[in-house]
C-alpha cells in the first residue's frame, strides 16, 4: 500500500527562483501482489517521478510509503533497508542501465551478492545465475552470461535488466515504460515475461507507459495521470472500454489504433493542446483548459473523486449529484 502526496523541489525558469513544484499531488495508490498496475499518462505527467518515489530515488515532502502495511521510515534503518531490496525499478533504457564494460554475469552475480543471495561457493552460484536467467527466458544460460551488453538484443538487455532486479527477490517491480523503446516486435515478449512473473512469483507491478493500449491488454487495474494527479482508476478493460474522465476518453480517441495490443508509435503527445507546467498548474480541475466539457465550476474548484460502478472513480464535475453521467455515482468520497 503506498499513499503519498508528494511535492519536489524545482526552479522556476521564468525567474530563476527555487520553488516547491508538485510534481505530483495528492496521490495515492495501492499495488497487490499478483497483479498488473498500469499508471497511464504524457511525458511530464508525473508518472516517472511516482516510479521514482515508490524507489527512494527521490524523497518524499509528504506522505508516506506503507510495505505490507507498515510505513516505511526513510533514513537507513531496518525497513528502510528491507523495503529498498524489496522493491526493484527497471528502466526504460536496458543500455543505460547495465554496464557497457561489464558481463552479464557480473551484473546478475553482484545483484545476487548485495542481496545476500549468491550461494556459498561456485557451484552454488552458477545455478542461481542459471536460475535467474531462466526466469526470464534467456537459456541455455551458457550462452548468455559471458556477453556484454552490447552483444545483446535490446530485448535481452531488458531481460538481463529484469534478471538482476529478480536477484534481489522482490514484492514489487516498478518498470517505468520498459518496452517503450524496444523493436515493436520484441514488445510482445516482454510484457509477455512480465505477466508470467507477476503470477509465478506473485509480484505486484507497477507499469508505466503513455500507451494506453498496452494497459488494456496488459494490466489488470488501469490508474490515468494528468498533470500530477490521478484522475481516473478501475479494472483496465473497464477503464480502456467505458472510460469516465474526458481526460481519458482523449487519450483513448488519439491512441492511433485503439485495437492494437502494443502501441506502434511513439505517442507522447496527445490530442490538442499540451500538458500544463507543474510549477503553475490550472486551478480547478487541470484538465480544464483542454476539456471539451469544462463547466463554470471546473475553472475554480478541483473535482473529488467519484464512484462509478464496478469499482471504477473519475476526478471529473461531471460525475457529481447524477450529473450527465453515462454512470450513475454512488457516493462521493473527497
Ligand atoms: Fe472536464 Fe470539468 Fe471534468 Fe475537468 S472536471 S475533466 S474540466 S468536465
Ligand atoms: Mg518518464
């Protein structure tokens, strides 16, 4: 369970001034084990900087993390410690993220030794790096583990970058769009992996993409982000088939292809207009200056969550008091 209102420290470019940006505000979310959270949203949504956070990348102003239902203290205590070998990120760039003049088996065999996970002695290790790299899928690991990054296909980077997360054997992976810059071919494969890892190991991830698509397929609950807040949350095939949020519903109208399984392009822009900047959000409801339906009140009042059926919430005017909602609301919870 993570719930966090976060803040982060930025300077402002106008006037060069330090200032408190909410990159991301009053967020909260929840990640279980054995399922797929996707956290959709643009290019400076704020999506990353939740990845971010949930690792102890960057610190938290506010709020706070809860690991199996305990806060975690930040600072290099005994949660703490546990809580940073339990949850694992893994990056959109597998090259960036290994070493270039490094093996393979170096980097798997040093995520097993910080971990305390490498074996006591040769033998010992050489079937737990083997273990690791069937775990995903690169096998006979023989043929792997003396390469160097660069004699791997980009898609066996990310496998090898996945690998060396599983030696730490976490609870939770964050993978911060990690096929977003993988062959469209190979995308498949590694959501693929993913999947089967999340039930094998009975992982909670976090998935974060612009591609609202591949949440559909991929993810079992679907969370919407837009200039730092999450605006829309259900069961994907909910989210991606009835979507609530006017933010959403663009998102899904510009998608190129909305029955793709795993977005073709690059689509970080989308639709009209561009996100607002963090520093001087809209008042109100954010979306307001690109919302078809903006109303009086989304100008100067920012809307609460309201539920839907089936367990999907909009942060959306329209859903107020019955309002001309597709769904009927339940109840209202601020
Ligand atoms: Fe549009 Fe208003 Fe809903 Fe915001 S609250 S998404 S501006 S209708
Ligand atoms: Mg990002």
């Amino acid at each position: 369970t993570k719930h966090f209102p976060v803040r982060r420290t930025g300077r402002d470019l106008v006037t060069g001034r330090r200032r408190t940006v909410h990159a991301v505000d009053d967020v909260s979310l929840e990640l279980r084990r054995g399922t797929v959270t996707a956290l959709v949203g643009e290019s400076g949504s704020g999506k990353s900087t939740v990845a971010g956070l949930l690792a102890r990348l960057h610190p938290l102003t506010a709020g706070e993390i809860r690991l199996d239902g305990a806060p975690v203290k930040a600072g290099g205590g005994r949660s703490f410690r546990a809580y940073v070998r339990r949850v694992q990120l893994i990056f959109q760039d597998p090259f960036a993220s290994l070493n270039p003049v490094h093996t393979v088996r170096y980097h798997l065999t040093r995520a097993l030794r910080i971990h305390g996970r490498a074996g006591s002695g040769e033998a010992e290790l050489e079937e737990n790096l083997t273990a690791l790299l069937d775990r995903v899928q690169l096998t006979p690991a023989h043929q792997y583990l003396d390469r160097f990054p660069h004699e791997l296909s980009g898609g066996q980077r990310q496998r090898v970058a996945i690998a060396r997360a599983l030696g730490a054997d976490p609870q939770v992976l964050l993978a911060d769009e990690p096929v977003s810059m993988l062959d469209v071919s190979i995308r498949l494969g590694v959501l693929n992996l993913l999947k089967d890892l999340k039930d094998r190991l009975s992982l909670a991830v976090l998935y974060i993409t612009h591609d609202i698509a591949s949440a559909r397929y991929f993810a079992d609950t679907t969370l919407v982000m837009y200039a730092g807040r999450i605006v829309e949350g259900g069961e994907s095939e909910t989210v991606t088939q009835h979507p609530a949020h006017p933010y959403t519903q663009l998102l899904i109208a510009s998608a190129p292809d909305p029955d793709r399984v795993v977005a073709e392009a690059e689509q970080e822009e989308t639709g009209s207009g561009e996100p607002p900047s963090l520093i001087a959000p809209p008042p109100g409801c954010r979306f307001h200056p690109r919302c078809p339906k903006a109303m009086a009140r989304c100008r100067t009042e920012a809307p609460p969550r309201f539920d839907l059926e089936g367990g999907q919430w909009a942060a959306c005017w329209l859903y107020a008091d019955g309002g001309e909602a597709r769904h009927e609301p339940r109840k209202e919870s601020a």
